[in-house]
C-alpha cells in the first residue's frame, strides 16, 4: 500500500458550528467538491473532511456510539515560537477554546493544543527538528 | 490559520501490534525521527505519528478514557475500481480486517474500508471526481 493519504474525514454531530469553526474561526475555504451534507478543505495535498458522525459510521458500517477521548490529534507545524504565540493569540481572539497554552516540551519544540467545536484537538506547534518547505509541507 | 496539516497522531494502546500493522502488513518504512515510543511515518507531505494513547491525551492534557467509534476516518485513494479491488485482495491475505468490502458508492466512486488493530478506520477508495497527481497528492 502506498505510504499516502488522501482524506481525513472528522464526524460532527452539528456541522454548521463545526463548519463555522473551519471558515470563520480559521479562516479556511471550503473545497468546491462540498455539498450537502459534507464539506471538504483544500489542505497540502490531501483533504479534510467534514461529515455527520452518524452517516460517517453508518459509511463504515461501524456503531456510531462513542465518547471521551477520540484517540487522535491533528498538528499543524509552524515555523518559530514566535509564530505559535501570534497563532495562538489570534485564535483566542476569536473565541477559539485553548486547551495547552504554548509552552516548551521536552522533545525540544514549542507545543499548545486547541480544540474545534467537535472536541478534536489540534496541536500548534513549532519542531525545529522537522523542516517544512515553502508551502508547509515536511520534507521528506 | 494556514489551511494545511503536518501530523496526525493516532494514540495506540499496543505499539508493537500496531507498528507491526503499518510496517509489515502496509509495507510503510518508519521515518528516521521516530525513537523510543513514538514512530512517525512521512507521507504525502505529512506525517503520520503512533504514539501511546495515555501520552497523547497527557500531552493535550485531557482525559485519555475514550471508547466506541472515535469520530474520524483516514481515506487513501487509488486510480480505479481494479486498484481497490487488487488492494484489498492483496491486504485481507496478509490478514487485515476488512470491514467494508468494495462497492459502488452513492456519489459515484468505489470504497471499502480496513482497520488497523487499534480500530482505526481506513477507507480505501476511488473517486472520479477527485483528481491526483503523480505523487498521489490531491491537486486544488
């Protein structure tokens, strides 16, 4: 299998906050491919994905039922502390519930975590030992 | 906030089970900055992180109980029905569960989904209406 991935699909349980969170909170625009009831963002080569937890599950064919921890993260990477502080800063602003303020961690980066409306955390962070090209991307 | 992603993280209660899952049943070479209890794999210009379940919900600093469907998915995507197909044959001889066997979707593409042995879900899919590049990037 090809060491890739296409789509990370998060199930919501209200997509207009969770979408609102995405456009308004983050700013990011939504994917022309969006309609209904998914809506999609155009990230680095892949997508992120938007989708009623209960039509996600029943996609999978899985129980919809869960709760507490989700057992994943999602991380963007910036490029100093001082990007993260500023990053920070301006998302407190907009009403965006900071879960770790930034602080130093042990493996040698700059680490804060945020939560969207669903509960799915994202940390923000700066790693100085992962280089990222112009466009965000790792190299590798 | 930049509209890209740079890690996902799946928190793991077995790390040599599930590392085993990504290096000898997908074939993924783990990426060099992965050491004592965290393996990262480079994709797509992301990475992909194991990490133990109680540590990642330690470093976000929320409670790491959870249980039941954990509210997301992951999706690789290939070129054709015939490459699901092959994928899948190829994988459920290696033992993967396969949850979803392929089948036409309603919005036109072809999708069935694995699941790695923390209960992660992968679907494997084609979609027509999602161009990728040569790297298997999606193009936007």
């Amino acid at each position: 299998m090809e060491q890739r991935l296409t789509i990370i699909t998060l199930g919501v349980s209200n997509m207009d906050v969770a979408a609102d969170f995405y456009e308004n909170k983050l700013g990011w625009k939504r994917h022309g491919n969006s309609m209904g009831d998914i809506v999609f963002f155009q990230l680095n080569g892949i997508q992120l994905a938007l989708y009623p937890v209960q039509e996600l599950a029943k996609d999978a064919t899985v129980p919809a039922d869960g709760e507490g921890f989700k057992g994943f993260t999602l991380a963007q990477n910036l490029r100093s502390e001082k990007e993260v502080d500023e990053l920070i800063s301006t998302l407190k602003g907009k009403g965006v519930k900071v879960v770790k303020e930034p602080e130093k961690a042990f493996w040698g980066g700059y680490s804060s975590y945020i939560q969207d409306p669903e509960g799915n955390l994202w940390e923000i962070a700066y790693n100085p030992h992962l280089p990222l090209d112009e466009k965000g991307s790792v190299i590798g």
